[in-house]
C-alpha cells in the first residue's frame, strides 16, 4: 500500500499548478473515473468549493489571497473565505455599514444574489424591509440592523437631505440607552409626530408599533418607573447576605 503522501501528491501538484480545479481535472490527475475515489483523496485535504459555478472548482485552503471582503478569483471562479454562497452573502450584509440591495451586493460576489438573500430572510438570517421601492437587507440583530437602516437613509436616495440626518441621529441616540429609555424615547417623538406617529416611529428605528404605543401610553399616564429598566421583580433575584459563623 502506497505511503498516504504519495497517494496525494498528484493532487497537491494539481493544485499547485492551477490553483484552481475541476472534478474532471482531478480525475485526470489521480487515474480514475469515480467522483468517489477523489472525495476520499480530498477529504484528507483541508479544501474550499467556489461559490460560483455551482461549487464545480475545488482549491486547497492554503492557496486563495483573500480580499478584505473575504473573496477570491481564480481560473473565473470565485471562492469565499466563509464557503459557501449563503453564508459569504450573509456576512457580506451584516458587515455592510448600509446593508445592501441585491444589485448592490451582486457587483461585489459578481454572482445572483435575489434567491440566496430571500432564502436568508425567510430563515431569520438576515433583515429585509422596503426603502424607496427596493429591499435593503441588513443583519438580524437590533442594534446593528438599526445602524445600517441609518445609515441607509443618511445616503439621501431621493429624500429630502436635512430630514434624512434627523432620522439617522434618532437612531443613533436611540441606539445608546437603555430598554425603558428606549420604549419612552420612541413614544415622546412618537406623540411629536401625530397621528400614524407609532408606525413611523416603529420603521425608523425598527420596532413593533405596539412597543412605541406603550412608550406613548406610559408617558401620557406617568406610568414610568424611575431608576428602573425593568418591572419591579425582573432581572436576577438578590443574593441573600452571609454572615460569618462564630
């Protein structure tokens, strides 16, 4: 039985001669007709699939120079330092200071986006929501999401500039107190708004519209607990003090 380093030896010079392969390359290379004869070669190996074309072209982790968006181009093919598509476009977008629109992310992956970041959303990977007729996708999580919607905005894309820096600084205040500061803050502009005040204030900063109304109802009937963040009884129960035993 051949020593482990010479039964990969053909493919390890494959690859160092190409950078990038095929299936049909490495067939070539090691001999063989059976697609599971290389996977168990390469299974020995620490190896990436592209993200385009279909994961056809195969290359060994030590060899792709990343971008400082984590992608790389070789033989036409591009390959992502996360692997596969969903997860280099789920990264791509949470890393975006204004999230992206597909067409805008398509130009960076240089691939089709629509499916993979529909098939993100629906999995509760990814954020989408409406802006001047397009879907801007951001990331899931609160703070963030909310970052990337200001942002998003403070690009003045057919609104009106001065209004659109108000909105980014609501956010940005927003985004640094804390639970009870929040709910209260969005029911104070909120009220300043008038009427549909709740919803507009619910997009802006990417709440329900029911936690801005209990914002709203609260200061209306001071009902505010000061120097409080949480009902009376929330958070971690007191520790019960011990004394020393004499």
């Amino acid at each position: 039985m051949k020593p482990e380093r010479f039964a990969l030896q053909p493919l390890q010079d494959l690859f160092e001669r190409s950078r990038a392969v095929t299936m049909p390359e490495m067939k070539a290379a090691l001999g063989t007709r059976v697609d599971m004869t290389v996977f168990r070669k390469l299974a020995r190996l620490d190896y990436l699939t592209s993200y385009s074309h279909r994961g056809g072209y195969y290359t060994l982790q030590s060899i792709p120079r990343f971008d400082a968006h984590g992608i790389w181009l070789a033989c036409g093919a591009w390959f992502s330092r996360r692997g596969t598509l969903l997860n280099a476009a789920e990264a791509a977008v949470k890393e975006a200071a204004a999230g992206y629109v597909a067409s805008e992310l398509e130009a960076l992956l240089h691939v089709p986006v629509k499916d993979v970041l529909l098939q993100l959303a629906r999995a509760g990977r990814l954020d989408r929501h409406e802006f001047h007729g397009l879907y801007v996708y951001t990331a899931k999580e609160r703070i963030r999401r909310q970052e990337q919607r200001a942002a998003r905005r403070a690009l003045g894309q057919g609104v009106d500039e001065e209004e659109d820096q108000q909105r980014a600084a609501v956010a940005l205040f927003y985004s640094l107190l804390d639970e009870q500061q929040r709910r209260l803050y969005a029911g104070l502009e909120s009220l300043k708004q008038g009427h549909g005040g709740d919803r507009k204030l619910a997009e802006v900063l990417g709440l329900d519209e029911e936690t801005v109304a209990r914002g709203r109802r609260e200061l209306l009937t001071a009902n505010v607990q000061r120097n409080r963040v949480r009902q009376p009884g929330g958070g971690r129960p007191r520790a019960e003090k011990k004394r020393p035993v004499s």
